[in-house]
C-alpha cells in the first residue's frame, strides 16, 4: 500500500511540475508591474519581428469559364469526403462570384433533377476558375500560401501561436520550434485561422518570452531578427 501511495506522489508531483513549468511564464507575462520594471525581455536580451505579406484580396473569384451551365459547392478544407457544403452557385458560361478568401474544396455539377458530378478539387484558396465542357471540367486554383518562420538569430527558439481573440494566452493553438538559420512552415493542421497572435520564447526551464505580435495575418513570412529592432 506503501509503495503504491509512494508512486501516486510522485506522478502528481511530475504533472504538477510540468503545469509551473508551463503556466509559470505565461502567468508572469500578464502580471502588472511597476514603470520600468519587466520580467523580460530587456533591450539587450529580444529578438524583433519582421512580417512579409503580399496584397491579398479579401475576397477569390469563383468564374465559370466553361462552355455549360455549372452547379458549384464551396466545402471546408478540412471536409475531405466534401459532404457538407458551405455555400452553392449556379453559374452560366462567363459569369463569376466572389466569396471570403480561405481554403475550400470545390465539386462541380450539371443541375438537372439528379445533378451530374463532373469534377471535385483538392484544397483551394486562390481564385479559382471551371473551364472545359461537358466531356471534361477542369478546376484551376491553389492552396493558400503556408505561414512561415526564419530564424535569423544564433539559437534555438520557440513560436507559440493563438487565437487571436485570445487575450489571456495561456494554451497555445500550435507551438513551432525553429533552429538557427532555418525555417519551418505552418502545415495543414490544426488550421491556418484568417488572423492570430504569437510569441517568440527561448526554451528554459521557464520559456523566456523575447517577443510578441497580434493580428498576424494568414499567408504571412515572419522573420525573427536577433535584437530590439
């Protein structure tokens, strides 16, 4: 009975531990201190921000530039078996719609009584276009560019992503590690949201915070810089 009460405590301590270790800076980033007093980063010890991103329309076109009426449906990227759909267009030959810019999946038909599938695409988030007849509909796009990290500093550091709404940041969407001199992508999961936050740590026994940014858009270059910008 003994030794099984000795391995309980144990394991609470472990997790106990490992909660300090997580929560401990991130509870210390939200403490209100006196002027002039922080607990990091200081002026010598920080990395700054760069963020690259091209002008992207708020909105992709959706044209039908095939030779026959079209049924279009919109699905989320991450609703591979595309069986729920998130928004419908009956288009002629020619005519166009335009639809808040994320990544969708797209089906094609010919409308009759029983619509007529005549082509489905991968992941897109870029205008797309429907040519082709009848015989063979081809759907044109591309994926929403992917959000990068460099690190341009000497060391190892940390990215933690959230929600943007997330004022209090105390769990994280996604975390990326990036090692000097190189980059990492933000892959499919969990989602690229349409805007989010992020901070830069170095990895300690209680991760130091060397610096933030809210309202980071998707399909953005963020390069990290050694020192205060």
């Amino acid at each position: 009975m003994n030794k099984v009460m000795i391995i309980i405590a144990l394991v609470l301590g472990i997790i106990l531990t490992g909660m300090i270790v997580f929560f401990g800076q991130r509870l210390l980033s939200m403490v209100s201190l006196p002027e002039g007093v922080k607990f990091s980063p200081s002026k010598d010890d920080q990395v700054h921000l760069v963020i690259e991103r091209p002008e992207i329309p708020e909105n992709l076109t959706v044209a039908n530039k095939s030779n026959i009426r079209l049924k279009i449906l919109a699905y989320n990227e991450d609703d591979e078996a595309r069986m729920i759909p998130l928004k419908e267009w009956t288009l002629n030959p020619g005519e166009s719609t335009r639809h808040p810019r994320k990544n969708y999946r797209f089906k094609a038909f010919k409308p009759a009584i029983f619509d007529k599938l005549l082509a489905e695409s991968g992941v897109i988030g870029s205008d797309v276009t429907f040519s082709g007849g009848e015989g063979k509909i081809e759907i044109s796009g591309s994926p929403k560019k992917r959000v990068s990290f460099t690190n341009k500093t000497k060391e190892n550091l940390r990215v933690f992503i959230y929600k943007n709404e997330d004022t209090a940041q105390l769990i994280p969407l996604t975390t990326f590690s990036v090692t000097p001199e190189n980059a990492v992508e933000w892959t499919d999961k969990p989602v690229t949201p349409p805007m989010f936050s992020l901070k830069v740590f170095r990895p300690q026994l209680l991760d130091k915070q060397l610096a933030a940014q809210s309202g980071v858009p998707d399909q953005s270059k963020i390069l990290i810089y050694p020192g205060n910008k």
